[in-house]
C-alpha cells in the first residue's frame, strides 16, 4: 500500500504519519522524489481500510493498493527515473553509462593498460574481477585481495570508479574504497549477502540470475532496498535456454520491461551472454536502442593469453571502434554519457 | 563442398563440370554471384579427393569442405547477401522493409482501412491471416479462401505486396497471387509442406519455431532451397522459455547469427514474441540495430474488438508514430525502405 | 458446460434434449460411460443459467461448468478411464501395453526379424517408421509407402497391431489397413492433420511437441475428439530444456497430471526422450511405476547398422531382458498386459 | 588422470609415490575402495607421459587419462558405490532411506510430533528447516538457531538423524550437533560455501540448482570433496522449463545419468519438484523404480496452516499410506531401509 502526499507538507507531519503507521505494526519506506513524496507500506495491509485512512489523514493526497510483491523497488512507489551515482558518475534517468575492463585482473601492468585505454576510447567506469567465481574448483580464481588493490591502482591512475563482484558477506571489508560491488548472476538469490550489502552505502550492481524470472530479480533487489540501500542497478546478461548456438540467450524484452515495472537503472552485459566476441557489438547497439541506461563489456589487451572468458573479450582496438559507433548512438537516443 | 570458380568460366564448361559431378552420385546447387560462381556439392562427400578434383578441373579457383550440414543457405556458398523480391518490394542486402496488418482479416472494410493506414504509414509490405492456426479447435479460424480474396482486394486498392500464412500443402493452390508465402512458427518441421512451397516461386517467410534452434531454422530453410526455391526469408518471433512475463523470449542475438551462417535476409516478428503491445515499440528498435532485414508488426484499425491477439496489436495511430521512429534509425543504419 | 443425466433414461429423451441445446447455437458431445451418461456443451456457454436448465429438464442429475478449454478430453466429462482398442489390443484403464520396433523400417527381413523376436519377448504391438520426419533434406526418409507394405506383411507374420507415423493428411489413405495413426511430436500442432485423423475411426497415437504444455497436448486431442474420434493415446516422449546431457528431458510428472485431467490412456516413450540406450531401461521402470499405461521402446536388430537413431535402440536380446523385468512390474501395479 | 595400484601395495610405497607426482606440481586425491586403491591426479596432467610413469612405478596396474573435468567424484576414479553415513544411518549403494518432515520447523511441538509420526511410519531421517531462502524479504525466514534447537530436541526423541539446510558459512558454528549438512538449489553454485562444507566431517545433502545441467552438479559436488569431505549425497528436485502446469520439472533421468557418471549416492525430492501434493506419490515411486538411493518428502502435521509450502506437505496420515507402499517397493528393488 502506498500513500502519495499533498505538495508541501511539513516534514514533521510526514514523521508524524510514520510514526502512527509503524504503531500498526508496519514498516515503512518513504521515497522523496522531485514531484512527489510517497510513502510505502510493508506488512499485511489486507486489514487496512484504505479510503478511512485516506480521509482521516489530510497530508495523503490519495492512495493505492501495490499489488506486486515487490515495494521498494516499484514504480508505482517511486514514478521517476531514479539515478544512482557511481563515484562521480551517475547512471539512470537519462545518463547512460559504459563500464568495461577485463574478466579477471591479473597484473597491475595489464590493468593500467587496460584502463587508461578504455578511458581513451570513453568508458566511463572500470570493471575487473578480483574474486571469480569458477564452475570447477580446480580454475583460476581470481587475485583475490591482491586483485582489488590492483584496481584501486587503476583507478588512482584514471579516476574511473569501479566495480567488482564480492563472493560472500564476509569478504565486504575488503571492498571499502571499492565504488559499486557487483553482486553475480549464481549469488541473485543468495539472500544473506543481498541482505548485507543492502546495509552499505554503496552502489549495488546486481545480475539476474541465468534462470531467474524479472519478478525474483525485483524480488532480490527488495532485499537489498529493504535493508535500506536504495542505490541498486539490475543487470540483464542472458538466461538459460535450449538454444546452442550462444552461451545464453540476451533477453532484450527484459529492458523495457524492468523499467515500467520499477524505477531502478537496467544495464546490459552482452560479453557474458553471448560467450562470442562477434555479437557483442549487434547486441551493445539493440541494447541502446531497447532503452538500456548502461552497458558493460568485457575487453583484455591479449584475448588470446585472457585468463577467463577470452573468448568474449574485445581487444583494445575492437573496443575503440564499437565506442565511436556507440556515442552516436547514446546521442541518437537523447542520452549522455560521461559525468553530470 | 563446395567449389568457387575462376571468374569468366563460360557457362559451357561450367555445365560439362555440373554433369561430371552429378554422374558421381552427387545432387548440385550452382550459386551466380555478383563476384563469384559457385558450385556445392550434396551427398556424402567424404569419398572425395578434393585436391585431385581442384587440380584436375582448371576452372576451379578453389575448393573447400563446409561441414555445417546446410549447404545452400550456407554464407560460405554464397557470401553476399540475398535480395528476396517480394513483388516489387525488396527485402536483404541493404533494404529494409515493415509488413504490417492485422492477426486475422476480418472484413473487407477492416482490411483495406488498416492497409491504406499502414500504407500512409510507411508500411511496405500487407500481412493478415486468412488461415489461422489457433490451439483450440473452438476459436476462430479465420476467414479462409474469402480471407484471401479480402487480402487481394486490400492489394488492388493500395498496391502492397500480401504475406500470409498457409498451413498446408493441398492450401497452395488459393495462394497463385498472393506474393509472399508465410510457413508458420508451429509448422517451421512440417518438412512436407516445406519441401512443397520449395515447388514455388515465390517467396517463403519462414517463422522460427518456438523451440527450435538456429541450426534446425537453417536446415527448414535449406529443404525450400533443396526444391529449388531460394527466396527464403528467415523471421525470428521469440522462443519458448522459462520467463512468463512475456509471451515467448525475443532471441535477437539470432539476428546477427544468422547472418554470419546465411545469406539469407532475417527479420524480426517483435508483437508474437512478446505479446505485450508496449513491448513492441522498443523491441522493434532494437531489431533495426541489431542488424535485421526487416520487421513484422501486428496492427489493427480496433485492437480491444480484435478477434484475435488483440493485447499486441498497435492501433494506427500508435503504428504512424513507431514509423515515423522508424524510419530515422533505417536511415540511421545506412538502409533503405520501400521498392528500389 | 456438462450435464449428467440420471439413470436409465431413454435415448428419445436424450436426443430431443440434444436437438434443443443445438438449437440454442452449442455443439454437443455425447459420452456414454459405463456408470453415467454425459452431454457436453460446447460454444459459449456464459450465456446459459445452469440451474434452470437443470430445473426444467428432468433427466439431468446435476450441470457442472468446465472452466479448461477442453471438454471431449476432460475427466470432468467422462470420469472412468477410457480403454483405446489397437486392433485387439486394448490400452488404458488397467491393461498396460508395450509397443517396440525399429525407428525405421529399412527391409522385409529386418521389419519381419524384430517383430518376431519382439513378440516372442512379450510386446504387445509393432511400430516402425515408414515416413520419417527428417531435420535434413539430404537424410534418409524412410521407404515410405513401401515401408507401410512391408509392416503389413510383419503383422500378417506375427498377428502384433501396427503403429506408425503419418505426417501429413495426404497420406492418409495409404493407412487404411494400419491400426493405430502415430501423429508426431513436430506436428502436434498441425491442425489440419489433426482435424483429418479425427475423422478416421481409428486410434490415434499423439506424441507431446518438444516445447508444448500438457494443456496444449490436451488441446490437440480435443482437435481430435472434436471431429468424432475418441480413440486417443496420449505420449510423453521428452521437452527440450537447457540440460544437454540427454537429448530431451522426460517429464514423467506428466504422466500422473495428464491422468487427473483426462480420461484418454498415456503412454511413455523413453528411447527418443533420453536418446541413450543405457537410460532406457531405467526409465521404462519408473514409467510403468509412475502410473503410465504403455511404453513406446525402440529395438533394432542391429542397432550398430540402424539407418537412424541406433544409439538409442536396444538389441533384440536387451530388449527381451528388459521385457522380463518390465512384465513383473506390470504385474505389481495390478496391471495386465496383451490382449483382453 | 588416475593410476589403479596393484593389489597389496604397502602404505609407505604408496606415499612414496604418492609425494613424487605432488613434487611434479600436481594435486592428488587417494581412494581407497574395497578392491583397487586409486591415486587420482589433479592439475594439467597433458604434459605427462602415461605410458612411462605406469612402466617406471611398479606399484601401478594401469593408469588411464579422465577427460571429464571432475575427478574425484568421478566413477572412473572410485567404481564402487559410496555409501554415506548420516549418523547410523547409511545411505547409497543397496542402502535406500526416506527424510521427511516440515518444510519449516514452527514450534516444539510441531517438530516432534512429526518427527514421531514420519518414525512410526518409516521414515529414517527426518529433515526441517530451521533457515529458510525466501524470495521475498517480507516472508518467514524460519526460526533459525531456535528452529537448530528444536530439531535437535525432535533427534533426542525420536533419534532420527537431522537434515537442515545451511544458508551460509557464517552460521556453520551452529551446525555442530546437525548430521546432514544440506546445502539448497539457489546455492549450489555458491561456490565459497561449498568449499566450507568441505572442511567439515559431516555429510553434505547436495541439491541441484533450479536451472544447472548435471555437469555443474558434479563439478560442485566437485568442490566439496576436493577440500577433504567425500560424504556428499546429490539430491535431484527439479528444474526450470517452460511447463506451467507443475512448479518444476523433476528430471528423472538424472538419476540413472549421475549413478554412471558418479560413485555418490543420489536421492529425489519429487515434494519440491512438483509443488502439488497429488504429484508426491507418483512420483516418489518412480524414484525408487529409477534408482534412487532415496527420497526427500515433505510432510506437515496440519498443511492448511503451514507457514510456507503447504500445498506440496503430505499430511501424516498420507504419509504413512505411501510409505506402506513405498516399503514394499524399495524391497522389489533388492534395496534395504533403515540401518544397517
């Protein structure tokens, strides 16, 4: 149940009305947008008389009943376009963003490489994996430790903001100078680490799971929303299908449909999907034009020596050239990228 | 295999080496290209001594063994891209063309409304379904052999070439005007009906099955092709898959897929894939950058009195304002719409 | 909408009820059961009060409304088990049948060598493939017309029933003295041929589509039923998923499902399902134990040298073993094979 | 790559060998069956010359490459069926055994009286959970260290072996007194969990994931033995196809495939799989005919009022009816229940 309140209502009338509401035994979540201030109901509220409280209540403006399980996350609860900020570089609500590096960092030498070239070319965030997970026990498993202070070198060296995927709960004190913490497509449903990373205040990239529904990603944004972290970005990157002929299948219609569905920015990764460096480009472009407010590809200064998923991974050069056809693009679609 | 000629064989010696190949038990498909004249061998070529062939035979260029087991609609046989002429109307190789119509005709006065609409529109080519496929023996059918006589009357008012589907062989004979022949998703292994419009000439729009990969999608094509019909037009509609908030998974990486594995022009059907009318607009955007040949929109004159799909069918008003979208990223990508 | 009539009512009144409800506009669909007689509505029936028909029409026990889209097939309309005769073989409804054979028939000798052997181990019925839906053009395509020949001449030799594919309508007057019409899982969805069985008076044997739901295998036996043939076998034989390590995924649940919805027999078909011999057995157990009424097992004399699918065909002496174990489980479930 | 040893090799020769191959730089992994003792290798083992090592090690029998990328948990490496101990109570190779209980534990009572009843009915084991992964954020989590407590009070009354899902490798402390380790669909590919279990003693339920092939399953089971534990039993329970019409498709030929490929027990849980209680019985007895080692159910002393899944419990007294059946069942198999 949400309640969208009149223009100009005093703040402590708001505090007021919260306060009453969780004496009900409900929790709350207030959400203050440019044009509206609502606030949102978590509970059972199947017992609540919603035109009573709508009537005895002078600060609603009206309310509705959320049919969806999903609150936090809902448009409906929060209409315009939220916008999430990644160190200085803001994502949604009109800036769209390019995120790209390596799948695993393996030495400071290729990640600088890697970074400052990229930047030249326009990526505007720098991706990298310290901790991977690995289908087999007996791969590489990233550096680990090691790996992220490799990226902070990166970082420090071009100012892009990062982002790497954190494994488990327990591994989070190491991500404190880290700008967004990936949370992986095997690790969507797990529940306790989208719980903890929902009490950082940190950007949250989270990846739909390869079998998940759209309703269970919202579902497992809510958790990390519902800890108090509002600051999430959903990643589509292909589910499992009968088909072959790609690793996954990128499913575009997921873009469109996450955003009507909730005001969270939706980014694209179409290295992973694919598992083929030839569609990566066909897919960046569909993505743009789908309405993506992101993309995040996949490069290496040696594909063929990558460690990981050399097999996906555009060279430096290759890269380049998609990102001067991607500009275009972005500005085709009234978009910008870069920072505010 | 296939083999690639020295350019200016005269056709003489050209026919002298079919009928030397065909003595051997081998079916042939000579492919005239712009630059190049091929000739692909069908049987079991293992037996062959491809170099003593190539050095024996001093109009080949070069031989090679393809081991994809489709053999005409193989890009190696054939590297430039096939133009398929639908009446006056070009689809592949630079042309870009939007069929739209409704799901079912169902009036005179309704087909020729929507067609002069979608006309005016920017629509190229008129498609309605006479025959209708419908997965309960109780719901409409369609009009039938009248359907196709409102069709005809909607091309002789407007001048646009009719796609329609047929659903089996002993159907054909009705279709002697109509231009482009549609075997439907769930018809993609009928390999009877395949095998009999491969007896025509004229074009075939050939809908991916639901659960059918790309490989099985390219040999449906390649039986056509066995009869001697080339004029193939692969349509991706979306498959079968876990997700139920769409009706079926729009696979657009099939696009770019395709056309490195075919010559074939592929276009894209986004309004069955997704079933969901405000799916198609940013789904169809998507197909223009991926690298489609073409799109296949369902449009109605009155959505909500539809007699069937009613949920995904743009009204005209939404259609002219798509196209209008539409026609800016054609040109965007270098293509050209309309006849030639 | 379905009415149950009372005991003992004379057909004049069944039929002068018949003749008013068609006035109204509805198809009927009589079932006459051992324990009750039942009419079937078919049409919209929003429109109708079911409680004054029932008031005013004294042969009525009691009205139901069927809210699945099927009716001929649904339990609702006919609650005791159907029991299909193949020849003078009956399945369903507690008498278990085991159909074996090769996928194709490629000779006399060999079609009249298995079906020998295959009887003497215990199956009830033959199958073979006389037309053979093939995913190549250039692939063996069974010897057709000959091939349904040469079964005749095994059932001469052997008394065994014969089942076999017809794949498009066409053909049908070439099975005129075949017993059972196998409709395959590619054209599950191909009205027209399901529409022309139906008007056969001839069991018909109908296999799952690879990507179809039970609700739309239900829906294709009503096509069927709907034309005025109730004599349907149902066939689980695999549904594509995303695990490779079997060719398609057996979905036993549907063998229990499909048995509370319908009245029609269910049979298993574990050969093409797994597409590995070793699985064959094991799963021909758990089928019998999950409560199907028949299996469909591939057997080939010499499976090294079959001419299609040989890796899943059992040899006449596996078979046999097979048979021993299968016919004590039989026994378990209460069940009896052959005939009646 | 794996050596069999001779018969009566003396230990110390046997490490001898065993620190020569680790000085190479590989990993090893001894099995020591009731009729070979194995040394498996680990590591990249292309570079070794097969033929030498087994002529200059007189230890050796034979020495044969894998090319699965599993090794311990391979069949090749350890032929014998492992049976795994969960407290007296063996399961796998002739054992069979039946876990049941609430999908969640509620209160004291609830557990026991359950526990008591599933006992009387033949249950071996019983299972509960105390934690519980919940889409959503707003639903019951389970009682968690309390719900630990009460399933070890249900131990102390009844001594039923306790099966709990561990959600992460925080709470592992808690586990102490736990006999089964179960780790849950959505983390089976949580890769740093399966490493912690791996340092325990204690069997490990393995479940497969929702959308993972069989592969994956083993390569995670993989993970777990290679830290030291080789008590991992793998649970089949269903996965994510475009079927509606039960919650997940239970892959039954899972089972057979995993006994070829693995030595490790593996059961079913056919309550998760199909989430519709009618299904349960079926289903159940399909296992048991397929091969199972043993069967996971879901039973609730009142499931109307279960707080999460109750549409899939049994209730006791339908338990106690199926297990009567299942009983004489697993004795047709040749099978044993209970301990040893």
């Amino acid at each position: 149940m949400v309640f969208v309140l009149k223009p100009g209502v005093p703040q402590q009338k708001i505090e007021r009305f919260i306060q009453k509401i969780e004496s009900w035994g409900f929790q709350t979540f207030l959400s203050t947008g440019t044009e509206h201030t609502v606030i949102c109901l978590i509970g059972n509220t199947a017992t609540i008389d919603l035109d009573s409280v709508v009537q005895m209540n002078d600060i609603i403006e009206y309310g509705k009943r959320v049919t969806e399980p999903y609150k936090a996350v809902n448009r409906t609860v929060h209409p315009e376009d939220t916008m999430v900020n990644a160190g200085n570089v803001p994502i949604g609500n009109g800036m769209f963003q390019v995120i790209s590096g390596p799948c695993s960092v393996e030495s400071e030498e290729q990640i600088i490489e890697v970074a400052k070239s990229v930047k030249a070319s326009g990526a505007t965030m720098l991706r990298g994996g310290a901790f991977k997970p690995r289908t087999s026990p007996y791969a590489f498993m990233g550096l680990g430790k090691e790996g992220l202070q490799l990226l902070l070198a990166a970082k420090r060296e071009t100012g892009l903001p990062i982002v790497t995927e954190v494994m488990n709960q327990t591994q989070l004190p190491l991500f404190e100078d880290i700008d967004v913490l990936q949370v992986g497509a095997r690790n969507m449903q797990n529940f306790d680490l989208l719980r903890e990373v929902g009490r950082y205040n940190k950007p949250v990239l989270l990846k739909r799971g390869l079998a998940n529904t759209l309703e269970e990603l919202l579902m497992s944004a809510e958790y990390i929303m519902s800890e108090g972290n509002s600051q999430v970005i959903l990643c589509e990157r292909g589910i499992r299908t009968f088909e072959t002929s790609t690793r996954n299948t990128l499913d575009l219609s997921a873009v469109p449909l996450l955003k009507q569905k909730t005001h969270l920015p939706v980014i694209v990764d179409p290295s992973h999907a694919a598992g083929i460096r030839v569609l990566v480009a066909p897919l960046a472009r569909a993505a743009v034009a789908v309405g993506a407010d992101g993309l995040m590809i996949e490069t290496h200064n040696d594909p063929a020596q990558a460690r990981s998923d050399g097999a996906q991974s555009l060279n430096l050069a290759q890269f380049e050239v998609l990102m001067e056809d991607l500009k275009r693009r972005i500005e085709f679609e009234g978009k910008h990228i870069g920072t505010a």
